[in-house]
C-alpha cells in the first residue's frame, strides 16, 4: 500500500489502518491510504482495487474488459488526452445536434406521412429508449470497458438514423427513432464516464464543461438547419446528416479510445434488475408524457401507467435486496454525494429544458414575435449555460471550496425567473436578460453535481454511477416539462409537446386574452423559481468532499 504520495512512503503508519485512513504524518503532513493508488509487486496476488496496470498509448493487448483501476493522477499525456476529448465532443455533438434538430421538419413529416394525431411519438420513442437505456450503458461500460460500448452506442445510433431516414410510413420512422435512442441514451453517459477514466476530479469540472459547448452548438444550429433542410430539400435529410457524423464520430472513438486505461472489473450484470428498471421507467415516461396532452391527468390510463411503473419500481426494489451484485449497487444509491448532487442537478436541467420548451411560446403570445424571432430571441438562453459552466469548472480546479458557485448560480436564476413571474409582461429586452441570467447560473451547477457524484463513488462504480444519474435526470426533466405543460394546458388549453405545439380545441392560444397569456406564464416562471429553489436546497445539503487530483488548490 502507498501513501498520498511517493516522498512518504518512509512515513509511520499504523499496521492496523484501512484503506482511505489516516496512518501517519511525516513532516508535520498527514498521511492516507488510498486504495485505487496502490501498485502491488509482481509476487504478490491482486486484491480488489489494486491497480494492476495502465497500458501505454496505442497498446490494446489488454481487453476492454481487463480487471484494471485508473489511477487518480492519470498517466496519459496531454496530447492524448486532447485526442480522445475531441473525439468525445463530436459524439457528444452528434446527440445533441439529433435532439434539436427534429423540432422543425415536425409539421413537414406529418403532412408528408399524412399523419398529425401520432406525430408526437417522432420525440416520445426517443424519450422513451434514450432514458431506459443509460444506466445499462453505464454497468456494462464498467464491465466490457467504455470503448466498446462507446462504439455499440454509435453504432446504433447510426443505424436507428438510417431507418429514419428511409421510413416508408410513420410507425416505420418510430422504430428508427426507437434503435436511435437505443444508441443516443448511451452517449453522454458514456461521456462523462471516459472523461472520469482519464482526468482527476479536481481537473475535471473544466473539461466537463466544455462538454456544454457542443450543446451550445447544437442548440443554435439544429433548429436552423432542421428547418432549411425540410422546407427546401426533403425531411429525410435531418436523419441522413447523422450517417456521415455518426460514421466519423465511430473512427475517432476507435482510434482514440484504444490508449484508454481499461477499468474493466469482475463485475456481474443483474439482466433481470435492469429490465426490471427499464421496465419501471417506460410507464411512468408515458404517463408524463401523455398527462394533459393526450389524456386528462385524472384518468384510468395515466393512472394505470403510474401504478404499474410505482408496482415494478417496488420490485425492482427488491430484486436488489436479494440478488449478490443489484444492478444498481446499493452503496452508491445510498452515497449522500450521489443523492443529493442528482436532486440538484435534476432540479437544475429539468428547470431549463422545460423554459427552453415553454419561452419560445412565451415570445410569440407575450411579446408579438413570430416564430422565426422567438427562436433568435432564444439564443442568448441558450448560449449562456456555457459561460456558467466554464466558470464553475476553473472554481473546482483552483479552490478547495466550490460550492459557493452553483449556491450563487441558484440563487442568481431563482431571482430572475421570481422577477419574470412578478411582472412577466416586462419588455423584450429585459425578459431576454433575465432568462440568459438564469441560465448563466444553471449553468454553473452542471460540472459540479457530476464531477463530485464521480468523486464520491469507488472507481470501479463510475459507470454505473454516471449512467443511473442521467437517468434520474432524466426523469425528473420529464416530469419538470409536465408540470410546466400543465401549467399552460390548463389556462391555455395547449401545451408545447418538446417541438409540437397541441392544441385543444382550435385557436386556443390565439383566443386568450393578453391578461390571461400573462398569467399563464407568471405561474410557469413562478415554477420555474420553485424547482431551483428545491435544486439550492440540496446542494447546500451535499457534502463537499475534497477532489482528489496532482496538486492542492492554493485558495
């Protein structure tokens, strides 16, 4: 066993210490061991947790699967480390570019499939697979290794465009949305986890960061281009434009994630406890989505969906009280890090994908704008997150304390949307500000919430850990978009449906009255505010653990 660092390996310790305990000071310096830093000799037997090896660069002897630990000081250089980032911001730019590029050709492939009434299972089938799908990515990632799955991921993503794109009928264009979320829901996920693999925590909340950069990207083209795209060549193009992405985005991780440290463990796959979770999620992603849209809240279908994905959520509960290795293990569900920091960043994404959904309709009933200048007036939103992230980032590699950040941010995007609800019809300019404001905050929250999820869970649980907190994301995004589309729907009679405006009975937001539009947004902003609010609450309850990494901040 070593200590913190090579110089104390002479220090006193204690022959009685666990691992990660305090066993001594040299120089007036205290001494830990850590587990995940040790180097065993040759005649000595591996043990749980040792590090056994990193490969050097472009060595792929070693499988995917091989019973390795990344050390917390990665070995790469940094030009590997810039090639294998690169890579993952392509893929990362391929998912994200396929979620904001589908909401314009919408109304152009309901007119060309004749189809309007089923329209919206274009964005549910995605929703649906993307969301079930990522904490498997994550557990097998931690089994077979993360290039592997990285590669099945895009390769199925891929695949599910080309079906897309060649869909002879509606239903057909469902399945090819399906076998895409298949593989997208596996992408960011697996991300965050290769990032993990190769950068220290207290380096990290930079490079997670920039990850935000092709959200950005995709957020201010994909709209645009899936627009030009459909009005003046074919809808089918929006899909065909990931074929060539997703081919170049499968030769990058290829060549790159070869140099990867293997963090492969003897890991088993609980099949029957991840079906058992995909399962419950389904039901419960469909009542979302169908409740107020499709079906009355209070309705035997809603209410059958939730019971049934409440029954299978109970099973799943005990699947893993009585199976050897749950799917998802029990100590990282009960790591308080890992609670809180998915509470807070759920509030905090949920927030502003449900005002990302819910802004545009407010420019264009509020302010007049038409939808061409909604959508340009939601740019700097948009935009905004990166600046707050890239800021939070530099705090995390730089300071012992980082927290203080996101509490700001909270507390800067809890203000302005709390103004937008007290006087909602404030002039254009002034919206815009305080909604890029708010974002700008939120943004901040980002790296935080998963560079100290990551930080705070055992290496070889980084996988799982990463995949189960998008997934929880996820659900509470989807459920934050309801109750803003309930919000609407029941003074409007229309919600925004992620890219489809509903409406119930025609010209229902045309009809209301400016007055009543007014109100109808006061209250979602007023939500807005309330989901924060609860996302500040539980960062301040997270712990904040020091980051592990090369050096000490200096401040």
């Amino acid at each position: 066993m070593s200590a913190l660092s090579p110089d104390d390996s002479d220090a006193p310790r204690r022959s009685d210490a666990r691992p990660g305990e305090f066993v001594g000071d040299k120089g007036g310096q205290d001494v830990v061991e850590y587990p995940e830093q040790v180097a065993p000799s040759a005649d000595d037997p591996p043990l749980p947790g040792d590090l056994i090896s990193v490969p050097a660069a472009g060595d792929s002897s070693l499988g995917d699967a091989s019973h390795t630990d990344v050390p917390d000081e990665p070995s790469m250089s940094h030009a590997e480390v810039r090639r294998i980032f690169i890579g993952l911001m392509l893929a990362i730019f391929v998912a994200a570019l396929n979620q904001t590029i589908i909401a314009s050709p919408l109304p152009t492939i309901g007119r060309a499939f004749g189809d309007f009434e089923n329209l919206s299972w274009v964005v549910t089938a995605y929703l649906l697979t993307s969301t079930a799908v990522a904490p498997l990515y994550g557990k097998l990632s931690d089994i077979h290794g993360r290039r592997v799955m990285m590669l099945v991921a895009l390769g199925m993503f891929t695949f599910g465009s080309v079906v897309s794109a060649v869909a002879p009928n509606l239903w057909v264009l469902v399945i090819g949305r399906a076998l895409q979320g298949v593989g997208g829901g596996g992408l960011l996920p697996l991300a965050q986890t290769i990032i993990a693999d190769i950068i220290s925590p207290r380096q990290r909340g930079s490079y997670q960061a920039y990850i935000g950069i092709a959200w950005v990207s995709a957020g201010v083209s994909g709209p645009l281009l899936g627009g030009i795209l459909s009005e003046h060549l074919h809808w089918s193009l929006v899909f065909w434009v990931n074929v060539p992405l997703g081919l170049g985005a499968i030769w990058m991780a290829d060549r790159t994630l070869r140099t990867l440290p293997k963090v492969g463990r003897a890991h088993q796959l609980d099949l029957i406890g991840a079906l058992l979770l995909m399962a419950a999620a389904v039901p419960l992603l469909l009542a979302l989505t169908w409740g107020g849209a499709r079906y009355p809240w209070i309705s035997p279908m809603i209410s059958g969906l939730v019971m049934l994905s409440l029954l299978l959520s109970l099973v799943f509960g005990w699947r893993m009280t009585q199976t050897r290795e749950p799917f998802l293990p029990l100590p990282v569900l009960a790591n308080p890090v890992m609670r809180m920091s998915t509470l807070s960043g759920s509030a905090a994404l949920g927030t502003a994908i449900g005002v990302t959904i819910m802004v545009p309709l407010y420019f264009e009933t509020v302010h007049g704008l038409s939808a061409s200048m909604a959508g340009l007036a939601l740019v700097p939103m948009v935009a905004m997150s990166t600046p707050g992230s890239l800021l939070s980032g530099q705090v995390m590699t730089h300071m012992r304390r980082y927290k203080w950040v996101p509490l700001i941010g909270f507390t800067i995007a809890i203000a302005a949307f709390a103004g937008l609800a007290w006087q909602p019809d404030t002039a254009l300019w002034v919206a815009v500000t305080a909604l890029a404001v708010a974002n700008l905050g939120i943004g901040s929250v980002y790296p935080v919430c998963t560079v100290s999820m990551q930080n705070a869970v055992e290496r070889h649980e980084v996988g799982i850990a990463t995949g189960a907190t998008n997934f929880f994301r996820s659900l509470g995004s989807a459920l934050i978009v309801a109750v803003m589309g309930a919000i609407v729907l029941a003074h409007l009679g229309s919600t925004p449906e992620r890219g489809l405006t509903k409406l119930n009975g025609a010209g229902a937001v045309a009809s209301a009255s400016r007055d009543n539009l007014v109100a109808t947004f006061g209250y979602v902003f007023l939500t807005a505010a309330g989901f924060l609010v609860l996302g500040l609450i539980a960062m301040a309850l997270m712990q904040e653990r020091p980051l592990r990494g090369p050096a000490e901040p200096t401040v």
